[in-house]
C-alpha cells in the first residue's frame, strides 16, 4: 500500500452495455486513476454484456495496468461481461448475483446475403466462441468444478447464483454486502451509451 497521502483507491460504476463508447470511457477513468496515483481500482459492474470486440479489448486492456484492480458484480454479469469481469484476479458478488452464458448473435447486413458473406460471417461467430472458451478457461483453471464453456457458448446458455459462480472460478468470494468493499476517495459513474 503506497503511504502517499493524495494516492487513494478508486472506484468505476459501470451500469450498462459493453461497447466502444462505453470502453472508451473506462479507458479514460483508468488513465486519470494512474495519473493520480491511484493505489488500487474497484470495479462495481451490471451489465447484460454488449459487443465482443469490444468486450475482449477492455479484457486485454485491464490486463495490461500496472496497478491492482477487483471486480465486483452487484447484480448481472452477462454474455460478453463475464470475459469483462475475468480480467481481474480478486473477483467478487454480492449474494443475490447471477451470471449469463450464451452463444454470441450477429447482426447481419440489411442487404442481399450470398455464401461467402454467410462462410464470413460463420467464421467470426466461431472465432468469437473461440476466443470467449480460451479467455475463460485460461481464467478459471483452478476451479473446484470445470464448466463445459464451450458447449454452453455453442449451444446451450446457462444462467449461474453466486455459489455456482463461486464453484466454477468465475467469482473468488461472495460479500454479504457493498459495506465490505474498499472505501474509496474517487469514484466515476458510467451508465449505458
């Protein structure tokens, strides 16, 4: 823990979609934390996920600041914000929490499809599958239980409490309340754009 007295923890309340707008300002929120010399970072998230590109972005971009963050989900961690959430080592929920698990969608142009738009398209669904299942795997490892990832991402969606989360890697601890996370001297909002 530094002992300079400006240098405080801080904390980013993101409510809302995964996208670049949104990616945009958490890049920025994390920019001014290390210019201020903050000591640690809370993430306090509900999301229903959003898009995967940038989903897994913000994943290597969280994975690449040199200062300590957690993730806490306070409600819903969904689709894409479950690789969100997996970017921090101290991961956390509150009791009530659940997580979502689906095959990505892709919305398709508004005009004549033909099949090499359609192989296209087929290819990044499954390169996006792919990555999600390495992403999480790579994250979860010493779970007490495997979940099958790639059969709940090609097929099958699943909907995890916090004890099946716990179970399977995704959260390291279930608080009893927000009164046990890190108090804070800054602290940025952001909701969906």
């Amino acid at each position: 823990m530094s002992t300079d007295p400006v240098a405080k923890p801080h904390i980013f309340h993101f409510w809302g979609a995964i996208n670049y707008a949104s990616l945009g300002n958490m890049t920025n929120f994390v920019s001014n934390a290390i210019y201020n010399r903050a000591t640690q970072i809370s993430f306090h998230i509900a999301s229903n996920g959003g898009d995967i590109n940038a989903g897994i972005a913000a994943y290597n971009f969280l994975r690449s600041i040199s200062i300590p963050f957690s993730m806490h989900n306070f409600s819903n961690i969904d689709s894409i914000a479950v690789i969100l959430f997996l970017s921090a080592k101290e991961r956390y929920c509150v009791p009530h929490a659940k997580f979502m698990i689906h095959p990505p969608t892709m919305n398709g142009p508004s005009s004549s499809l033909y099949n090499p738009l359609l192989k296209e398209m087929a290819m990044n669904l499954q390169c996006d599958i792919d990555r999600y299942v390495n992403i999480f795997k790579e994250n979860t490892q010493d779970a007490k239980e495997k979940l099958d990832i790639k059969k709940h991402m090609q097929c099958e969606p699943i909907v995890l409490d916090a004890e099946q989360a716990k179970r399977y890697g995704i959260v390291t601890d279930i608080l009893d309340s927000p009164g046990t996370f890190p108090h804070c001297a800054f602290s940025s909002h952001v909701s969906a754009v």
